[in-house]
C-alpha cells in the first residue's frame, strides 16, 4: 500500500524483526532508496530503505520494539500533497499521541540530541500535538536531519566491531550543528509524580532490559529527565566478548533454521563438473601485472561474473519458489557466502551481478564483504540474491554440495583451484582445475537443465576476455 | 624504516585483516594461511594494508614466495632497500 512504510522481510526465515534506530523523522522528505531504518534480525543490523517518494508523517513504531514482517513502521504523506505540506509544518493531524497499545512514543531516540547548550534536547516520551508543532517549526528553517547524516551507531551494529553499550551517546550525537532550539516548554516528557524519577518510557526500558536504577542515573533532558542514552552509559558495558557471542548464537540459530526449512521443502539434487581454469588465470595474471594492488582482480570475482552471467542462459536457477510455482528474476542478485571472522556466515547480494563490469564487480565485492564483517549490511543486499555462489576454495575443500538458501532454486559450489592431471589434444597435461557443482531445486529446474546451466558456466570461463 | 619497523607495521596490517590473531604468537616461518583463518580477499587486502604502511606494492607473480612472515618481511626489506 502506497504511504506505508512496512517491516520488511530480510531473509526467508525472518518473521519479526526488530526496529533499531529511526534515521529519519517526521517531516522528512524521502525518496526511493533513502536509508530509513535499522533494523535487527537474528542474523545481522540492517539498514533499511524506502521505496516511495513522500515525508514522513509519523513514525509507528518505536525503537527497540519487535514487530511482525509486515507491520507498518511509518506512515508517509506523497511529496506535495496538502497533508505533507501539513507535515512539514508540524500541524499534521496524524502525528498526535500514538496509540496507547503501542507503549511508547513512537518518536523515542529518533530525534538526536540537539548538541548546543541552548538546545533543550527532545526527550522521548508521549508527544503533545501543540508541542509537536512547536518543535517542528524552527527545525523547518534550520538545516535538518543530523540524524540521517550519522551512520548508525556501532550501539546497534554487530559487535565484532567491538562497540559497548557505553561508547553509543557518543555516536548519537549529531555531527550537523543543532538546528531546533525549540523552547523548553515544548518538551514532553513522562509526568513526574511525586517520588517518580522523570524518565522516558524508553529509558524505562531500557533501565529495566540492562538492569539499571534510575535512580542512579543523571538525566540529561530538560529538567533533568533520563533518556535512554543516559541508561545506556550507566549501565555496565556488556563485554565486547560476550556481545558478539550473542550475535553469533542468533546468528547460528537463523541459520539452523533456514537450512532445516531448505531441506524440509526443497528437493534437491546435484550435480558437478570439472573446469579448466587455464585460460581464466592466464588471462588475470597478465592484466592483473599491470595494475596496482588496490586494483587486482581475484579470481573468485570472475568465478562469480561467469556463474551469474551463466543464469541468463538458464533461468531456471534464477529467482524464487513461492506460492507453489517459481517465479524467475529477470536480474541476477548474486547472493555470496561470506563467512564472518568469529563464526557465523552470511550471503548478502551483489546486485546485477551479471551485468556488471568486471572492475566494478570486484569493488562491490571488497566492499560487501568489508561491510558483511563489519555487520553494516543493507535490507536490500539480505533480501536480493536470486542465486547464491559458496566458494569454499580457500579452505582446501575439493567439491562442495550445499543446502540451497529458501526462497531461492539453487547454489553453486566452488572448490578449490588445483593443478590436476588433465587430458588436452590426447596428451596428459597439468592444468588449473577446479570443482564446480550445482545444487538445485527439483521444482523449478531438473538435471537436463542443470547441466547445461554448468556447462555455460564452464563455457564462459574459457573466454575471460568476455566477461 | 629497519627491518624490525617494518615487521611490525606487517603485523599491524595483519591485525587489520585478522582481528583476534596475537601478533606475538605468530610463527615467522609457518605459512600465514596454516595459523590464520583467512581467505584470498583477505591476503589481498592485507597486501594492500602493507603496501601502505610500508609502501612496496608487491607483484602477483610473487605471492607464491612471501607465504609466512619471514619472507614477506625479507621481501620488503629487499625491495626498500634496492
């Protein structure tokens, strides 16, 4: 539906997931492909886009809450309609009061600290609609959203960068000077009553999920109220240790999950094959000598090339079975195995893999996997891939049979390159050889098929050049 | 830079690739691939981080000879020296 924006699905086991951090806020204007969110699965921090043009009217849901795939996080307004004009100057009815199912303000860490001392800084909690507007108006004239200008703080990243709890208000903070200086008056927070500590519900959360008094802890907000960043930095640091075991457990489990459905649903069978990789090596060495390091081509990224720009040729193995039938993918998003440092392993897409320049492949290659390992993957990249490769080569294994990913109809394998004994213009000869093997959804494709989408494969790796 | 410099600006480049690796516990003359989980995007990279610090940019064709420590160390030494 047009105006919503709704919790994706970012992977074929994912039915909930959990609303990180907001980077934008009402009165915005997004476009197709703004980074809005960050959501968590149980495999990775993800970056979520948008993929309508409008302003954010309001924010649904508040961070830290685990909702349903499908559940509508915001709501916008299309650009230049009367409501969105509403939007942008704070009088939009629909930004009122949240509903009280919902718990909390919806606009709870959402807005940055504004940094200057003048600056009352919001503190989340129920928002009036007169303090609302308020607070919307001086932001128009100043230059706005500090917070979709930080990257999203480590705080809700996968820890393997070894970010605690106690280093996040220091990401928060907005690198943009403080635009609303809104008048102290306009901001909301929870009522104090009497013996009541001033704390936002989400600071309240917060306090309760990290085990921290609030009593103990000095607020930074107007008059003194807690915000949840000040029970962040009160509480303990988990030990970067024990974060990353987390994320790796939950990792692990989204993994078990997903191959024990590949394998419940999917009929799969495999085949393989032996390639040749003389002239695919020859043909990188030599163009590989005249370029500098930071411009070197490795072979996994002509494998790759070759294996996505095979499936135009078979579009059997390319795309996804749902709803009893297979629907192909015009596009080939090719999905990677990256193993991340600590355990855990993802396959997030290289987009237009098939397509894409050779340079430009490898690139977006260095860079996904970078960011894989950093734990900073994009919704788009988790939910993409029409076909994944798993290149186990460097680990020494000879032929891999894998477990095809659900939703998708196949998974390449790749071995690892070994000078082998190999037979050309009947005489024995020592070659690069490597093995190839295909896993494939009996569904959508069968072994007549499969082999020749293999044999493409193959084919085109006998003419890098082409590639 | 003297040699014992530039072991440790590899090290550092090593580090950045292999965060949990101890560089004190490294085997000189063991192959890196045989002590460290990593993989060829990795060596890559780490070729380049080296390249940086040390700033040798070093052949394809050569890989094969700098697989530990030693020699990569012995290799940049020669190169900056020449």
């Amino acid at each position: 539906m047009t105006g919503e924006f709704r919790m994706p699905s970012l992977g074929a086991d994912m039915d909930e997931g959990k609303l990180v951090e907001w980077l934008v806020e009402p009165g915005d204007r997004v476009a197709r492909g703004d980074l809005v969110a960050v959501v968590e699965t149980s495999k990775a921090a993800v970056e979520v886009e948008v993929w309508e043009e409008g302003v954010v009217a309001e924010l649904c849901v508040a961070p830290g809450t685990t909702v349903p795939v499908g559940t509508v996080l915001a709501r916008l307004e299309p650009a230049g309609s009367e409501a969105a004009a509403g939007a942008l100057a704070g009088e939009e009815p629909g930004v009122a009061a949240p509903p009280a199912a919902r718990g909390e303000g919806p606009l709870a860490s959402a807005r940055p600290p504004a940094a200057g001392p003048a600056a009352a800084p919001s503190a989340p909690s129920e928002p009036a609609p007169s303090a609302r507007a308020a607070a919307a108006a001086p932001r128009e004239a100043a230059p706005p959203r500090p917070a979709s200008a930080v990257a999203p703080p480590p705080a809700a990243q996968a820890p393997p960068s070894g970010v605690t709890g106690s280093e996040a208000p220091a990401e928060v903070a907005p690198a943009a000077p403080p635009a609303a200086t809104a008048p102290s008056t306009s901001e909301v927070e929870a009522p104090a009553g009497p013996g009541r500590v001033r704390a936002s519900p989400y600071a309240r959360r917060r306090a309760r999920e990290l085990g921290v008094d609030l009593a103990g802890v000095r607020g930074t907000g107007s008059h003194g109220a807690i915000r949840a960043q000040d029970v962040e930095a009160a509480a303990p640091p988990p030990s970067p240790a024990a974060a990353a075991e987390a994320r790796r457990e939950a990792m692990r489990e989204g993994m078990a999950r997903a191959m024990a459905r590949s394998k419940r649903e999917i009929p799969h069978y495999y085949l393989g094959t032996q390639v040749d990789l003389g002239a695919t090596l020859e043909w990188l060495e030599a163009r590989n000598a005249e370029r500098p390091l930071a411009e070197r081509i490795l072979p996994a990224a002509l494998l790759l090339k070759a294996v996505a720009a095979a499936a135009a040729e078979v579009p059997e193995v390319n795309g996804f079975y749902r709803d009893g039938r297979f629907e192909p993918s015009d596009a080939v998003h090719l999905g990677v195995g990256i193993s991340v440092r600590g355990g855990g392993l993802v396959a997030p897409a290289l987009i237009d893999a098939g397509t894409k320049p050779l340079d430009a492949l490898m690139a977006d290659l260095r860079d996904l996997v970078a960011r894989a390992r950093k734990g900073s993957l994009r919704g788009r990249e988790m939910s993409a891939p029409t076909l994944t490769v798993t290149n186990l080569g460097d680990q020494g294994v000879r032929a891999v049979f894998g477990v095809i990913y659900p939703p998708q109809v196949a998974l390449v394998g790749v071995g690892k390159v070994e000078d082998r004994p190999w037979v050309v213009d009947g005489a024995v000869v020592v070659r690069p050889v490597v093995d190839l093997s295909l896993a494939a959804d009996h569904r959508a494709s069968d072994g007549h098929r499969g082999g020749r989408y293999l044999a493409a494969v193959a084919k085109k790796l006998q003419r890098p050049e082409s590639l | 830079m003297n040699p014992d410099q530039i072991r440790a600006q590899v090290l550092e480049a090593l580090s950045d690739v292999a965060p949990e690796a101890d560089p004190s516990s490294l085997e000189g003359d063991v192959p890196f691939r045989d002590q460290l989980d990593i993989d060829s995007m990795d060596f890559l990279n780490f070729l380049i981080g080296v390249n940086q610090r040390v700033g040798v940019e070093i052949p394809e064709a050569d890989y094969p000879k700098l697989e530990t420590l030693d020699d990569l160390v012995g290799c940049l030494v020669a190169a900056r020296a020449g």
